[in-house]
C-alpha cells in the first residue's frame, strides 16, 4: 500500500464502535479546585473546612459584628444600610435552618409512624435504644 493515498482511505465510526472507556468514580473535590492556586495551601483549605464550613464562619463573624454594631453609633448612613441588610440576610438564613428543622421532625414523625406500624419489634427495640444514657466515644 501506498502511504501517501490515506487520504483515499476515511475513516467510518459507527455509533457505539468507538472508545467506551468512561471516568465513573465521583469528583468530590469540586469545591476546593475552585479556590486558585495563589490563594493558599489547598490541603490546609481541606483540614480548615474540616474544623468549620464557611457558612459556619461567615455565621460567627455575622453575629460579633451585628453585636458589636449595635453597641457602637455608625458614623455613615451606609453603614447603617448595610447593617441593616446584614440583619435581613442573617434572619432569612434562620428562617431557612428552622423550616429545615420543621421538615427533618416531620420526615422523622412520618418514618417512626411506619416503623410502629410495620415493625413493631424494631419500633420498640428503638425507643429503648433513644431513652438509654448515651455510650461514650
């Protein structure tokens, strides 16, 4: 064969006649591939989000500054704006972590509910379980 007449020679893929190799495992490291590079160590990123989440981070630091706010005059009608927005954000966010509790203690009422109903062993075995002195780690 003439190595100059692959051009002649296309190529035909069918549907499915191509490489099937596929990542399947989960990438669950997406969040801190976002943070770049020049912002920090990534494994130091890893272990502070393990101590407490940004959003439990951003909650700390929302409550000393509305405290602290609240005990200092502003000086700036802007300041006062923005505490003011600050409050509105921060009651909006209890909003949605008590509707979450609401919804947690109606699926947990629901699911003991089928518990007694369709094993009245394990039902029982569970209350006895709840209502014994918590075992030490």
């Amino acid at each position: 064969m003439f190595p100059w007449l692959f051009v002649f020679a296309p190529q035909w893929q069918l549907p499915f006649s191509g490489s099937v190799a596929q990542r399947i495992d989960p990438q669950t490291h997406w969040f801190f591939d976002g943070i770049d590079a020049s912002a920090g160590d990534g494994r130091i990123e890893r272990q502070a989000f393990e101590v407490a989440t940004y959003g439990r981070q951003l909650g700390l630091l929302t409550e000393v500054l509305v405290d602290l706010a609240e005990q200092i005059p502003l000086q700036s009608e802007a300041a006062a704006m923005s505490l003011k927005r600050l409050k509105a954000i921060q009651a909006e966010i209890e909003k949605i972590k008590t509707k979450d509790a609401a919804t947690l203690v109606q699926d947990v009422e629901l699911a003991l509910d089928r518990l007694k109903k369709y094993h009245p062993t394990e039902y029982q075995r569970l209350g006895e379980r709840m209502q014994s002195p918590p075992r030490p780690d």
